[in-house]
C-alpha cells in the first residue's frame, strides 16, 4: 500500500510518492476522499462479498488497481481505512468499481464491511492506487498467480481482456480452502469455457481429494514449475499473503523470468 503506514492501530498518513512534473506538463492531481454509493453487494463466499460502489467523479483505473475505504470505528478519533483492490473492468465503465472484501476475523475494518454493507450505503472512498497493473500493452502469456482475496485484481485484469475481446493467453493458479471459498467460482467457469486463451487450474488446501481442483495443497514451486512450462509465459502477476508472493516470485525467477516481468502486491 502506498500511501498508508500502519503501525500498530495507529494509521498514519504519508504523502503519495508522484513524479515531479517537467516544465509545462499538466500534473495529475492526487486521488480525493470521495462520497461512494453502494449499488450492489454480491455474496461471492461465506466470508467474502463484492461491494458495487458508484464513485462520483470517477478517475479512469487500470486493471490491478485497488481503492482505499475508510469507515468510522465506535472509540477511535478518526475513520480507519484499509486498501482494497478492484475486481472490475475498467472497460467500458469505470464509474462503478467492485472491490471484493474478504471478512479476517478479529479485524477493525473487514467484518463490517462484509457483514453490515447494504445497497444504498455511503462510503468514503479514495483512489485508484497501484502499479501491480496489466493490460494489452504489457504482453504475454500471462500468469496468474492468487490466494483467497488476492484473485480480485487478477481477476480484473481477466474480466479486462473479455471486455475487450483481447485473446492474450492468461492462466490463472487460484489458491482457496475448498470449492465453497472459491471467489468468482461460476464466472471463472463460464469465462475459461467461452475464451480458449483464458484456462484455470485450482488448488484445494482443505479439500483433499475434491477433483474439481488439480491441486490439493498450497501453492508450492512444483505446481508453479508445472504451470510456468505449459503456459510458457512472459509475465506474471502474483497476489496475496506476502509470504505466498515472495515464495512465488522467487520460484519463477529461479524459472528463468526477469525480475521485471514478475509484479507482485502482498496484502498485508
Ligand atoms: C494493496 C492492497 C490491496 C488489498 N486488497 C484487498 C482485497 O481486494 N480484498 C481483501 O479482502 N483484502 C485486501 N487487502 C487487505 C486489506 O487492506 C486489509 O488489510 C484486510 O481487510 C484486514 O483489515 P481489517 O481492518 O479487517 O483487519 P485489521 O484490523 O488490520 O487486523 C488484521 C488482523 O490482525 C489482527 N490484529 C489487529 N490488531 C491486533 C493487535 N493489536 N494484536 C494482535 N492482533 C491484531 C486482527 O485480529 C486480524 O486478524 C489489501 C491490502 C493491500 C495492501
């Protein structure tokens, strides 16, 4: 996250790193807090759901990006926020985005978002933010690689390239507990089924022997290796726990990618 130090509970604001402008460019103005409206809440999991969120004023995104929302905590001074990325396309509307939630329990801001949003809500949104981006210019074969909530900017990306009609081949390894937890399940489904340059391989880390998944253990560099020489790819795009994303990178870098070819967003 860039612009949000956390420490401890204490939230502390640090400026937005942005290049210096060259004489005569117009500079691009730092995302605003904005009033965002919730049009639609999705249950996706028993533990994650997709909020819809108009935003007044939008700013074009691209595929990857992530918001900020931040919400009033009973007994802190201040809004608490968190980052969450956008599962949407940005193509052909990016007036609505849709950030997918996952509830960690124990946490300040997650459950309720997860479990008190409704269609209607106001909420204090800021964004978009992020480098962990992809579109067409950035080539392929892409792989895809996400545990738990980490699959919603991947699949933004997916969703992009069936917006547009790209045929860039992306394979997505998806790591989630068992069937039920699988985020986007039926659309991934229907997705891979309809675009030939898009397929899917699950692992199941709970849900040993089910074989609607390939794998049945958490992501490790064999079944990275695995899938690296069947997709051949030329990118890579690895989110979720940091640890999951440094393993992984590692792994495809001892692969043979460039380093610059492996983009990574650790959510923690
Ligand atoms: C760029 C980015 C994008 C992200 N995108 C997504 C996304 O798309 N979807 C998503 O679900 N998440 C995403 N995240 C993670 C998200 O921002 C939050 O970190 C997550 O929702 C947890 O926030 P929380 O307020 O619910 O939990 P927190 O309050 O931050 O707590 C997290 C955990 O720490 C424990 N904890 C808190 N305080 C203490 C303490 N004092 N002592 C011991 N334990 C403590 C809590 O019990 C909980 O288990 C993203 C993160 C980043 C950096």
């Amino acid at each position: 996250m860039e612009n949000v130090q956390k420490s401890g509970d204490v939230e502390l604001e640090v400026p937005i790193p942005t290049r210096r402008s060259r004489p005569g460019e117009a500079r691009s103005k730092p995302p605003t807090w904005k009033l965002g409206k919730v049009v639609g809440v999705v249950v996706e999991t028993p533990e994650t759901n997709t909020l819809q969120i108009e935003v007044p004023d939008p700013s074009p995104f691209l595929p990857g990006q992530y918001y900020n929302i931040r919400i009033p905590i009973e007994g802190r001074p201040r809004p608490i926020q968190r980052a969450y990325s956008v599962g949407s396309s940005p193509f052909p509307d990016y007036s609505v985005v849709d950030v997918g939630i996952r509830e960690t329990p124990g946490g300040l801001v997650s459950p309720k978002l997860v479990r008190e949003s409704f269609v209607g809500q106001e909420l204090e949104v800021r964004g978009p933010y992020g480098a962990f981006t992809w579109t067409e210019e950035n080539g392929g074969p892409v792989l895809l690689i996400g545990a738990g909530s980490g699959v919603v900017p991947l699949m933004a990306m997916i969703r992009y390239g069936v917006s547009k009609g790209l045929n860039v081949p992306m394979h997505l390894l998806f790591s989630s507990k068992s069937y039920e937890y699988v985020i986007y399940r039926d659309e991934l489904e229907r997705l891979s089924q309809e675009n030939s340059w898009l397929s899917v391989s699950h692992t199941f880390t709970r849900s040993l022997g089910d074989p609607r998944a390939r794998y049945h253990r958490r992501i490790d560099k064999e079944m990275i290796s695995e899938v690296f020489h069947e997709v051949n790819s030329s990118v890579a795009y690895i989110c979720g726990p940091p640890e999951m994303v440094e393993e992984s990178e590692k792994v495809l870098i001892g692969l043979g990618m460039q380093s610059g070819s492996v983009k990574t967003e650790k959510y923690d």
